[in-house]
C-alpha cells in the first residue's frame, strides 16, 4: 500500500541531495545534473546503504521503491519528449565529409570494441538466460552512446555553441543519439520477443507501421499547435493538455508493440515543428518540472539500484577499468581519429573527441532499459554507471586542458569579427 | 576512407557476434524461488524464521549471485556457481544445490544447513526468472 508519508519524505530527501550535491559540483566546473547524477548515487547502497545501512533501508525500504520508480518513469517521459524537441534535423544538413565521418565513427568505433569486450565480460557478468548477441549488441550501444542534453550545456556554458567544433558536436551527437536509440529499439525488441508471447512479426510490423504513421500523418498535423502559438505568442493550457496526451498516446503505442515507451515519447519530441520560438516555448514549458523534479528521482532510483564496489571483489575493479578504458578508447578515440582524418586540426579533434565522449544521463536511462529487460546484470549495471559517471565527470577538465577557455575566446572573437 | 573506417568495423561486429555464440555463461538462476523441504527436529536452537522460509529471490551477476530469503528480516547469502553446482553461504546458513531443468523450468536440488541444525534436503523450482521485457 502507498505510503504517502514514506514518499514525500523520499522526494525531499531526494531533491535537497541533488540540489547540494549539484550546487557543490558547480563549484568544481561541473555540469549540475553530473552532481545530481552523484547525489544519486550516494543516497543508494554505494554510500548511504554501506555507511547507515539502518537510515537507508528506513528511508528507502525495497517495498517503497516501486512509487518511486513510477514518477521517475513518467518523468523519463517528458525528458525524452524534451530531447527529441531539441533535436533539430536541419543541424545534420551543412557538415559534409566530416560530420558524416567523425559521427559514424564515433559509433561504430566503441561499438565495435564493445562488443569485443563481450567477449570477455560475457561469460563473467552474464548467464545463459542471454544470448551473446543480446548482450554484446547492448555493450556496443550503451559504449556508442552520448548524452546530447548535457554535450549541449557544456558547449553553451563554454560560449562553444557557434564554434566549428561545437557545431560539428552537436550534429554528431544528434547523430548518434537516433542511431542509438534505433539500435537499442532493435535489442529490446530481439530480448523481448524471444520471451513474449506477443508473435515478432506483430512488434515488427507494428514498429514499421508505427512509424510511418508518426512521420507522414502525426508530423503533418502538429504544425497546427505552431499555428496556434504564433497567433498568441503562447499555447492555451488544452493544447499543453493535448501536446501532453499526444506525447503519452505514442510512448503507449511504442510500449505496447514491444519496444519501450521512451521510443514514442523522444520520437513526438523528434517531428515538433522546430521554429526556434516554438522550440523554446515548448521546452521552457516542459523543462523546468522535468529537470528541477523528476529527474533527480530518475537519479535516485538509479542510484538505489547501484552498487559501486559492493560485493564481487577486486574483480568487479578490474572489470570496471576495462569498461571505462575501452569506453574512452572507442568513443574519444575513434572520434578524435575521425575528425583529424576528415581535416580537423588536432586540438579541435581532441576536443570533439573529449565532447562526443560525455554519456551522461542518456547512459543511465539506456542502462535503466538493460536492467530492466535483463540484458545486462545488477553487475554490469553498476560497472556501467560508474563508466558513465567517470566519463561524464572528466569532460569539462579534459576540455579545459586540450582546449583553454582563452584560446576558445580568442577563436569565437575572430569569428565575430569576420562575420562583421 | 569511409568504407576503411566504418565498413571494416561493422564486418568485424559481425565477426565477434558469430564467434560469441559459442561462448557458454553460467547457468542462469536469477529471479524468484519457492522452496518445498521437510523442516528438521535435530536442532538444537532452531532459528525459527529460516525454517518456515519457503522462498527467496536471486539477484545474479555471472557466477555470483545474491540470495535474499523472504524471512520478513531480508536475510542474504552470498552464492557462487560452478557449472550445475550451486553453493551459498552466510553466518546463519549454507546451501549446496544442483542446478537442472531448461531455461523456463529451472530447478534447484540440494540441501539447506541452518546454524546448529541438521542439514535439510530441499527442492526449490523457479517461479519467475529475472524480469525480461515486463
């Protein structure tokens, strides 16, 4: 039974964390969802749960969690609406040779070594309960993987947004964030259909049918809440309402053909028109409770579920170092490679490569799917976490280092100066 | 270029997941267990919790696994597994089990030792594995 109390309390708790630890982490040039993510994890077993293992299990009893985890859900909801409305496709039109280079790099690049590390995480982390296909294809997504939302605040915090490179980053990402979900829509549909009793075929055409719906008949119609807002300069509160339900009705559809109900909610964000204002409007509407409130519930949750160095020895250390090495090599790398073979010099490759590197949150909600459909174990969920804090945290110095914020100004200044 | 540097990879991906099928993982117990077993009267303090206990979920990464019994105290036991033999223990209890059935009808033989008991032979059958696609 709902204990309303117990979960009030929790939310609280949860907000007050991530608000500390957030504003902490801005103190060190840290992005404030990066502290959040922490707070997370400090409020699960990783700290509170091994520290107070009493405070913990009064404030979070595993009875509890499943409320929690409904919020964060539908929270999850609205930031996948929120991430598919700031991708902009026309951001990928423009780039050339190097754009489509570096961006399918920077995918195939950590999937790849992913994959070869299955080879050895496989028969150590997993059971036979998972087809190696399953796992490997989840390592490689979740290594390929780059937090656009966050990828985009560092550049704009950096005053990069208008630069070469961090035009070049966001369509690469932009890239990388479809190409990843696609992927990943592919795994869960190959883990749950072999367990469903739902026919492939019915997720498969369902999918197709899904999205061709979407894209010729949804899209066509959605310019008339652009309409709307243009005669206005706002949405009256039915049309939030309706925006609202549209955005449920498509994450209902996607859940139930098989596939997750984040597809359908990033994928109405994804076809919004994208007139700026609109954009803007729409993001300011939808942002704020978003990422002030549900988000560090999402944060928590994770965090409850993550073990970092809890059990397993110094084996799980060591197959942390590798996750997060190879996770370096492949994305860092493979796009620092790209980018230079396409023309870029080195210092802007290295700092592209540095940027597509950040995972983020989009890491830890593509890990919260893995779980959940039980292509990865508690295991492997924790060692991936910590690569994600880890690869999440060492953005903003590495940039700093390859790149100093003067040499950023004096290249944006003469920019400026040029287009004058 | 392209063709070198994103058409190699992905002939490669193909060629680690053809060679992964033939690797084996350790037999998958994760998930929720009912237990049928004849409680024992050579015991000399019986812990009276652990001998009603007729169920207890897996929480399984490789061969390590987590057992927490539904004794209303979330008592757990560390468990390896080493083929088809499974072995848990804690400071109160320790299991050693075979590991048999397919997939969807695993089941666990073997007998549970509850501190200064006898040990006590039990059959425990999964009820549900770890939640896939739910």
């Amino acid at each position: 039974m709902l204990d309303l109390f117990q979960l009030v309390l929790q939310i609280a708790v949860i907000l007050v964390a991530a608000r500390i630890v957030g504003f902490l982490f801005q103190k060190i040039n840290q992005p404030q969802v990066m502290g959040e993510m922490v707070a997370g994890i400090l409020l699960g077993p990783s700290l509170l749960g091994w520290l107070a293992p009493g405070v913990s299990a009064a404030l979070f009893p595993p009875a509890s969690l499943s409320y929690l985890n409904a919020l964060s859900q539908v929270g999850l909801v609205v930031f996948m609406f929120v991430v598919g409305l700031a991708l902009n496709p026309s951001e990928l039109h423009g780039y050339g040779h190097a754009a489509v280079l570096t961006s399918h790099v920077s995918i195939v690049a950590p999937f790849c070594l992913g994959g070869l590390t299955a080879l050895y995480l496989y028969p150590r982390l997993s059971d036979d309960g998972v087809t190696f296909t399953g796992f490997a294809l989840f390592m490689g997504a979740a290594m390929s993987i780059t937090a656009f939302p966050v990828l985009a605040r560092i550049l704009s915090e950096r005053g990069l947004v208008r630069s070469r490179m961090g035009t070049l980053a966001i369509a690469c990402a932009a890239v990388d964030d479809v190409t990843g979900w696609c992927i990943l829509a592919y795994i869960v549909v190959l883990v749950r259909v072999t367990h469903a009793a739902r026919p492939a075929w019915v997720t498969i055409a369902g999918s197709i049918a899904y999205v061709l719906i979407m894209l010729f008949v949804v899209r066509r119609i959605l310019p008339a809440f652009e309409r709307a807002f243009r005669k206005r300069d706002r949405l009256t509160d039915n049309l939030v309402a309706t925006i609202v339900v549209l955005v449920l009705a498509s994450a209902l559809a996607t859940e139930w053909l098989g596939i997750h109900l984040l597809f359908g909610a990033f994928l109405m964000g994804a076809i919004m028109p994208k007139t700026p204002e609109f954009t803007r409007y729409l993001l300011h509407k939808f942002e704020s409770v978003t990422v002030v409130l549900l988000l560090p519930l999402f944060f928590a949750y994770t965090g409850l579920r993550t073990r970092i160095g809890v059990g397993g020895g110094r084996a799980i250390w060591f197959y942390s170092a590798i996750v997060i090495v190879v996770a370096i090599t492949g994305k860092l790398g493979g796009s620092m490679f790209a980018a230079r073979l396409a023309g870029m010099p080195w210092r802007e490759a290295a700092s592209l490569g540095i940027l597509m590197n950040t995972r983020g949150l989009m890491e830890l909600v593509i890990l919260n799917i893995g779980l959940d459909i039980g292509v990865i174990s508690p295991a492997m969920f924790s060692i991936m976490v910590l690569m994600a804090l880890v690869t999440t945290f060492m953005t903003t110095p590495l940039l700093e280092w390859v790149y100093p914020t003067r040499l950023l100004r004096a290249q944006v200044d003469e920019i400026h100066k040029n287009v004058a | 270029m392209y063709l070198l540097l994103v058409g190699v990879p992905v002939l490669g991906l193909l060629g680690i997941l053809e060679a992964g099928r033939s690797i084996a993982a350790p037999l998958s117990i994760g998930g929720e267990w009912a237990l049928e077993s004849t409680p024992t009267a050579d015991c000399a303090n019986p812990p009276g919790s652990l001998q009603r206990q007729l169920a207890w979920s897996v929480s399984q990464s490789g061969n390590q696994a987590l057992i927490t019994l539904h004794d209303g105290y979330g008592t757990t036991l560390q468990a390896t597994i080493d083929g088809a033999t499974f072995t848990a223990k804690s400071p109160v209890a320790s299991i050693t089990a075979t590991i048999a059935g397919k997939l969807d009808q695993r089941t666990l033989e073997g007998k549970v030792t509850l501190l200064g008991c006898a040990p006590v032979a039990f059959h425990a059958v999964r009820q549900a594995p770890r939640k896939r696609g739910a």
